[in-house]
C-alpha cells in the first residue's frame, strides 16, 4: 500500500501564498503562466535593476506611487480616460502593463523586443484633444519620460524603503541608467541616468501637473480596487497606505492625500511583515536564470494588479 507524501506545514504555507498570489496576478482564463528568468535577457541576472524588480510587495507599492503620480499629467490621464480599457477592467488593464515590465527586465531579450514593439505600435493609434484644446499623442518624447520616471522612482523609493534601505546612491544611478534601456527604446525622452537626474526631470513637470475631478476619480479607482479576496484585504490595504506614504509631499498635497503622522510608522511595520512573508513563501523559488527558474517577483507571478499604466 503506498502512504501520501506528507507536505510540511510551513511548505503547505508557502505553497499556498505561492498559489495564493499566482491566481491573482495570471489570468488562467487566457493561458496565461509566469515569465521566466532568461540568462538571455537585456539585463544581467546581476544588474541592480534585477534586484529592484525582484520583489513582489515593494513592486506592487511602487507601482501605485507611480500611477498616482502619472495621473497628475493631463496627457497621460487623457491617453488612460480616453482610450484604455482602465476603467472597466482595470485588473486586466493593469495585468498587461506588468507583464510588458516582467518580459523587458526578466524575459530573453527577442521577447522583450517584441513586447516593446507592440506597445510601440498602440501608442502610435493613442492620441486626441485635452479638455483646453491641446492636442496629446502617446508617442510623444516628453511624455513617455513622464510615464518612465514615474514608474522608475515609484519602483525605486519602493524598494529602498522596504527591501534595502541602505542602499548606495551608486546603486540607485545604475538602477537609473538600467530602467532608462527600455524607456528610449520605447521613444521617450529626456531620459535621467541618474537619481538626481531623475528628480530634476520630475521638477520641470511639477508646473504642467493638475489634479481634478478625473484624477481624483482615477485615484479613488486605484485605492479602493477590490481585493482579492476577504483574506487578502487588510494586506491590500497596508499597500496602498504604504504607495501614498512614499509619496514626495507635494504629490499627496495635489491628490489630497496623506497619512497621520500617527499611523505611519505602523503602515511601515506592517508593509514590512507582508513583504518578508511573501520573500519567504516565494525564496525556494529562486534558482540561477540558467535552470529557467522562476523569479519571486514579476517574472514569478507575470503580473500583478498594481502597476504604472501604459498609455
């Protein structure tokens, strides 16, 4: 008679998280699985951009800082409020911009060619008239490096904050120089190679930024998606706290936002309880490119269900 393999309760535990978060961010109804970790990618395993992309809560935090701080350009409201698919299936919307992130930082290089040229052709059919008459496209230089250095700081400040905060301001240039491969290769421009670059850039858009009545609805959208699932709520909400806490102050003041001074340090702790457990379930996962492992982060669950939108 053979007897059942006993499973272990802490890898019931860890296989569970692992599914748990699997079933979110792939869409099963579409085939869809896990990008997996390429030797062969435009990216060393050991680039610091690897290492920034490479964790699943501090992407998820950065990837709402990013949106939010997107939203507060006209253009790229206008290019999500007028053409995307956001408002009604934002889950969806949403899974498809983080696969683009997965296969460009984790997938073979041909693959994130493809990727890259497909969003390339979308964006070309992405234009129209903001509400004072000025004329958008989504393939327009300054723009995408709006959408880029958004998404590059809100990454970044995520996982300094929550994965390593002592990270070097040499690390953080080469993550700069790294993520900005992708964003010239998509056409944007000026593109920072360096953090103080990137907050200079962010700067001289500070004056064209509004926050109004869509920005406003685009936000709550983002902040109050539905979890999951019950289980998962109170940790989705932890998340969001902790994407607005990150947020440079004058960000928060535009979107109206802030967190009690109070409660910050709480958020933070709890943010951080979340992400070790999920570095946990996922580090037996972790297995050198060559043996087409799947990465703990992006590449492992393909997607997830909050990142930066592209236009």
């Amino acid at each position: 008679m053979t007897w059942p393999v006993a499973i272990h309760p802490s890898n019931a535990i860890r296989q569970a998280l692992i599914a748990r978060v699997q079933s979110v961010f792939n869409d099963r109804a579409r085939g869809e699985a896990p990008v997996i970790r390429s030797a062969n990618a435009l990216y060393d395993p050991d680039s610091v951009i690897w290492r920034v992309h490479g964790d699943v809560t501090t992407m998820m935090i950065g990837g709402v800082t990013a949106l939010l701080l997107q939203m507060l350009h006209p253009a790229a409201l206008a290019g999500v409020w007028d053409h995307s698919s956001f408002r009604s299936d934002m889950l969806g919307r949403l899974r498809r911009t983080a696969r683009f992130i997965a296969v460009t930082t984790f997938g073979e290089e041909s693959e994130a060619q493809a990727a890259i040229d497909r969003v390339c052709q979308v964006h070309r059919h992405v234009t129209g008239v903001l509400p004072d008459g000025t004329f958008y496209s989504a393939s327009d230089p300054g723009l995408l490096a709006w959408v880029h250095v958004c998404e590059a700081i809100g990454f970044l400040d995520a996982w300094i904050c929550f994965g390593e905060p002592g990270m070097s301001r040499a690390d953080q240039d080469s993550y700069f120089a790294q993520a900005g491969l992708v964003a010239r290769m998509l056409g944007a421009t000026p593109v920072p190679e360096t953090r103080a670059e990137a907050e200079a850039l962010i700067a001289s858009f500070q004056p064209r930024l509004v926050a109004d009545a869509r920005t406003r609805e685009v936000a709550r959208m983002i902040l109050s998606q539905p979890a999951p699932s019950l289980a998962f709520a109170p940790a989705q909400a932890m998340l969001m706290q902790s994407a607005i806490d990150i947020m440079s102050d004058w960000a928060k003041e535009m979107h109206g936002l802030d967190i009690p001074r109070m409660t910050a340090p709480l958020i933070r702790k709890g943010t951080m309880t979340i992400a070790q457990t999920l570095r946990w379930a996922f580090a037996q996962q972790r297995q050198p490119p060559d043996t087409c492992a799947h990465s703990p982060s992006i590449s492992a669950i393909g997607q997830r269900s909050s990142l930066p939108v592209r236009l």
